[in-house]
C-alpha cells in the first residue's frame, strides 16, 4: 500500500457504503489511517470450547452443535428459539427480533454450525441469546480465537468492524519505520505494522492492555508527536527577535496606586516574570495559572496597561460573552482615571457596532478590546497588536491554542491564563517546555469555605438551611445538574427547582441558563448582585463569569455528575468577600464510590492543586474538566496516567533528534500526518 493510500477517505474501503460510512464519521473516524487509530478497549476469549454437559453459566463459549427443532411463537413479542445439541447436551439458542427465514438459513437443521456467546441458564435449561457469532463448523477458525473487542458504535455490528480490519490491516506491511531500531531494541517495541497488528488481531488477551508493548509503542509514537510540535513552535519562536517593549520602570508603582487591593507575595513574581518578558527581544510564550480566586486577572490588566504604555495593543481573548463582559467591566471601572479606550466585541453586539469596533480597532483608536472568539475572525484587523491574552485557555482545542497564539505580528506576546491548576504529569504534555507562572496564594485570606453534604431525599434539611442563610443577608448560588446529551434536559432540571424554591422561599427567586438572551441574562444578574434576588438557580454558566462577594452559599445538587476541578470552580464562586461561606454538595441515592470519594477529596482541601491531581486519577486523563469540553482530546491513545514514563522517553529522543540536527519534517512527516501534528505545522509556517 501506498503510504498516501492510508489518508484516503473510509468511502474506498471494501465493504463501507454511505450508511456505515456516515456512522464512523460521526465517531470521528474519516480515513483509514482513523480506523487503525481506533483501538479496542479490550479482547474477548472464545478459545473455550466445551462440551453442552461442560458449560459455565456467565462464560463466553463457543460450541459445536446441531440444530434440531425450531420453535417459532405465534405471538409477535415472544422470541424465537432454536433447540441445539450435541452428543452430550442440549442448549437453547434465543433469539430476539429474528425473523423465521434467517434463521433458518444460518442454522440449518442437523447440519453442524459453530455458535459463539455467552452462555445463560433459565428455566433449568442452559441457553445463548442473541449469540454474537454463527458459522458453519468448518469456519471454525474464524471464530475460535481472541477477538479484539471495540467501543459500539450504534448501528455498526462488532462482526462488521472485524471484517473491515481484516480486509485492510494487511495492507499497512510497506509502512517504513520512523524510529531508529536501536531505540526499538532498548524499549524492546515492535514496528508500527506489528504494533497495529497486534492490536487488532490479539494472540493474548493482555496485547490490547495499555501496558502491552504494542500499545506502549503507539501511545509512545502519538507522545513523540505531540512534543515534536512543541519544539517546532520553540524553535520558531526563539528564531523570531521582536522590538523590546519600552516598559518604564515603575510602571508597577504607578498601576499599583489604582488597584483598590495589594498584590499578594505570588502576583508580584508573576508580574516581574511577564514583564522581563515583555521587556525581551524574545516573543513571550507563557502560561499563568492559579487556583480559583488568586487574582489571575488583575496580573492581566497590568500586563496590558504595560503593553499599551509602550505604544502596542493588547486582545483579551474569553471562552463566553459572560466572562468577557465580567473582565470589560473590571478594566473599565479600574482604568477609569486613564485616558485609554477599552472596547467590548462579540457575536451577539450588533453587525453595524461590531464594524464601527473593527475600523477603530485597526485604526489604532482602540486600546484594549476583550471579547470572545470574535476576536480572531480574519475580518477581525489590528493595528498594532503587542499582546494576546487567553483567558480560560483550556476550553479551546489544541489547534485553536497555537492558531490564536501565532497571531499578530513577531512583537506579539502571548499569555495563556488558566483557572483550572494544572496536574503535574499534564504540563510538559500540553505545553512543552513553555514558561509558567503560578500564583499559590489567594487575596482572600481571612474568608473561609466549609463544605457540607445531604442526600438529595433530605431536601427539606437543605430548605431550613437556606433559610437560615438567608436571614443572615446571604444570597445562595443553587447549581443543578449538568447533563451534557441534552440543554433541554439540562434547562428542564434547572427550570424544575427553579419552581420548586419559589413556592418554598419567601424571596426573590432567578433563573440564569445559557440559552437564554444575553439582555434578559444580564438583567438578572445585575439584580442578583445588586441584591434584588436572593437566590439564584443556575446551571453551570456561572463556573465563571459572576462575581458577587455578597453572595456566600453554593448549593450543588447532583454534585456526582460533576468532576472534581469543575466542583471546586464552582465553589469558588463564594467567599469572595469578607463573611464565611458555605458549600453544600447534595447527591443522589444512587451515588457511586466516585462521587463518594470526590465528597470527601471536596470536604477534605480547598487547594485547587491538590484537587486537579485527585482529579485526574478519578476520571483519567480524557474526561478531566477543559478536555473534554473543549470539544478536542490532545491525545487519542497515550495516556498520562498509565504512560507517564514514556513523556521523558520522548523528550530525551527529540534531544538527540536537535543535537543531531535532524530535519523533523522529512524524516517523521508520516507520523505527524498520523497523529493530524501536520496541520499545526501548517499553522506553524504560516503564522
């Protein structure tokens, strides 16, 4: 097979029509090269072969039998069953929505057929229903044997997915190798071929394990990968020599005078470290992250009043118009004293404003302007742009992450912002070796958060406990459930408890949900901080984005449905202020040990540090909050939990590949075509 061959679209494989086609695309698969790339999660044993006087209730097996009599129920509902037997037993084959025909003719009656399924047992009598595989015995060889087992992909039965493998897999034997054999000897790997091979046609069942040395050699390939990018885009980066910012000296003293709070020990450094960068020949490249309610965004204003004091632009880019108009507001009201124009731009401001904004924008009329992805719209032109700030930076993919941060001219920083702390074995895995700010401490030092927990069924507990609350002047945040299939489910709990705290409290009750229209969403939040509503029900809009200091009680009801990051975001949203606060976690009667465990993890730290590395252990790396909703895994095989060692591996190898100066595009340009690496390169030389 030609290597190119493997790029073509899944239309060209033997026995993929418009119907599955249409299904392994919505699965993400598009090419061959993604249907290799789609391991299993596991392998089935159908080795055991026993006789019908030998057979294990809840064991796959695979028998040889003949059919003898046919049973076909008047009714419709009822299934259809064939009798079986052997020269030691009888076996009951069940069927559900079968017709009569086709079952006749895969099991023919006194003609020997090989049946493969896990083996049940009712009414005194083993059976098999539905059997996952019937063949005729002398196909025996297709059937006994490990099968590698994939994740259901609706409408693609498990017999079609092995077919199409065995029809192609034998294809990829002329894929050259990428890696020096002296490294496949040391780590003691197989070839890509082998390795995919292996994967998908398992001696053992153990080969398909993340630990097996077919796995460890792909997750190893699609590491490698991703960190080649990123030293590409630092070699890049270091070749580029941008004008210094001309950065006065006391611009910290001066900037310090309007805030209307001192900086803490950790905003200090964070600020002194940003702006020696500014100040450099070098384009900044960095990456501030800290804990819910470090003060993450007033080290963004001084780090753009500096870059606007030197004559450049600065874009705040947010993942939401709420943030965004949260951060216009605070710039607004603290640069006030300044003569500095600070603009607001996003989808939902009118067509005619948003060309006014742009003209000025390019122009260089406008200072300042923050808003959501709008920002980056290739209409989108500026005039001289020092500096791209982006907030909440996990919630964009990969791609988009390196697209936004290549805008702009050579004198362009960047600085990534993150309110979701960073696990340790994820930093070199997203970001390389890109500097990195942390601030540790919180502003809000004397205020502290005691989280509590009640089952959902003792919801007239919770309703004292508001109440009591509230007659203390509290205002009470109230999350519902996230349930990420459907927004009209999501809204419908929201809408529910909503009713339900009206007719229950003696207050002002208000609903904010993310479907709603921006006007009427913006009304009830000015009236929540003002004080007008009391009580707030919300879903998870308001993870950031509200600010109110006077409101000191988080309820989060389902809190199991929820992963410990976006837990602990959401509980910092109180205590804020100056008053104590509560969070009180209500869970299901049908809680699993994982909601348990994060209960207790939430109850036991605050530290936002702590809880990202617990979260990562929970609910592994594909699902930990940032990742999944950006809507882009960064890895589809590789594993930080289970391959953590492999990330040093890969580093030091790309060591060797600099020290020896060896051209990463002609010599892994089928890897990184593999992995989708080529299309950041693209970015990379057209940045």
């Amino acid at each position: 097979m030609n290597s190119d061959d493997l790029f073509l679209s899944i239309n060209n494989i033997k026995g993929v029509g418009p119907v599955i086609s249409k299904k392994l695309s919505d699965r993400g698969i598009e090419n061959k090269i993604d249907l290799f790339l789609n391991l299993p999660t596991g392998a089935i044993d159908r080795r055991f072969c026993p006789k019908l006087d030998h057979l294990e209730v809840g064991k796959i097996s695979t028998i040889f039998v003949r059919p003898v009599k046919y049973y076909f129920p008047r009714f419709r509902n009822l299934p259809n069953k064939v009798l079986c037997k052997d020269e030691c037993g009888s076996i009951d084959v069940i069927f559900f929505n079968s017709r009569e025909n086709y079952i006749k003719q895969i099991l023919p009656l006194n003609e020997e057929v090989v049946i493969s399924g896990k083996v049940g047992f009712y009414k005194n009598k083993f059976q098999i229903t539905n059997p996952d595989y019937i063949q005729p015995a002398d196909k025996e060889k297709d059937i006994k044997k490990i099968m590698a087992q994939y994740s259901s992909i609706a409408g693609i039965s498990p017999k079609t997915i092995q077919k199409i493998y065995k029809e192609e897999i034998q294809k990829l034997r002329n894929v050259k190798e990428w890696h020096r054999k002296e490294l496949l000897n040391e780590m003691k790997w197989p070839t890509w071929y082998e390795a995919i091979y292996a994967l998908h046609n398992p001696i053992n069942v153990s080969d398909v394990e993340k630990q097996s040395s077919f796995y460890r050699r792909l997750a190893f390939d699609e590491i490698f990968s991703n960190l080649l990018i990123f030293c590409e885009i630092k070699k890049r980066v270091k070749q580029l020599e941008k004008k210094p910012k001309n950065i006065p000296n006391n611009i910290t003293t001066y900037i310090k005078k309007i805030i209307p709070f001192t900086l803490t020990n950790s905003q200090n450094d964070a600020c002194a470290e940003i702006l020696e960068d500014i100040r450099s020949s070098k384009k900044m490249m960095r990456v501030l992250q800290g804990d819910v309610g470090s003060g993450k965004t007033i080290i963004a204003l001084i780090s753009a009043f500096a870059v606007i004091k030197s004559g450049y632009q600065v874009a705040f880019l947010c993942p939401t118009e709420l943030l965004a108009k949260q951060h216009f507001q605070l710039f607004k009201k603290i640069l006030s004293s300044t003569n500095y124009s600070i603009e607001l731009l996003s989808g939902k401001i009118k067509t005619s404003e948003q060309n006014k904004i742009r003209t000025l924008l390019f122009e260089k009329k406008i200072n300042i302007i923050i808003g959501t992805h709008s920002l980056f719209q290739q209409k989108t032109l500026f005039g001289n742009l020092g500096l791209i700030i982006i907030d909440e930076q996990h919630k964009f993919g990969v791609l988009q992450r390196i697209n936004l941060s290549l805008k702009g001219t050579i004198n362009t920083d960047v600085l990534l912002m993150t309110a979701t702390p960073i696990p340790r074995t994820l930093i070199l895995t997203n970001y390389g070796d890109m500097d990195i700010s942390t601030l540790k401490e919180k502003p809000f030092t004397n205020t502290k958060i005691q989280t509590l927990s009640k089952s959902i069924e003792q919801i007239d507990e919770v309703i004292m406990f508001v109440k009591k609350r509230l007659e203390t002047n509290d205002q009470i945040y109230w999350v519902t459930p996230l349930i990420e299939e459907s927004e009209k489910l999501n809204l419908s709990a929201a809408v529910k408890r909503f009713d339900y705290l009206k007719k229950n409290l003696k207050v002002e009750v208000g609903l904010v949900h993310g479907s709603m229209k921006s006007d009427e969403k913006d009304k009830i939040m000015s009236n929540f901080i003002s004080g007008k509503i009391k009580v707030i029900v919300s879903t998870t809009v308001i993870e950031v984005g509200i600010d109110n200091q006077n409101a000191n009680t988080m309820i989060i009801e389902n809190c199991e449905r929820f992963g410990l990051s976006q837990l602990h975001q959401l509980r910092g949203r109180v205590g804020r202020g100056r008053e104590n606060a509560y969070c009180l976690l209500l869970y299901s009667k049908n809680i699993g040990e994982n909601g348990k465990k994060r209960i207790h993890i939430m109850k036991s730290s605050l530290d936002g540090f702590y809880i990202s590395e617990e979260d990562l252990k929970l609910r592994g790396f594909g699902d930990i909050i940032g990742y999944k909703q950006s809507g882009e895994k960064d890895f589809l095989i590789a594993d930080p939990i289970f391959h953590s060692d492999l990330f040093e591996i890969a580093k030091k190898e790309i060591e060797r590949i600099q020290s020896l100066q060896i051209n990463i595009e002609e010599n892994y340009s089928f890897l990184l075509k593999i992995f989708k690496k080529d299309k950041v390169l693209n970015i990379i030389d057209t940045g």
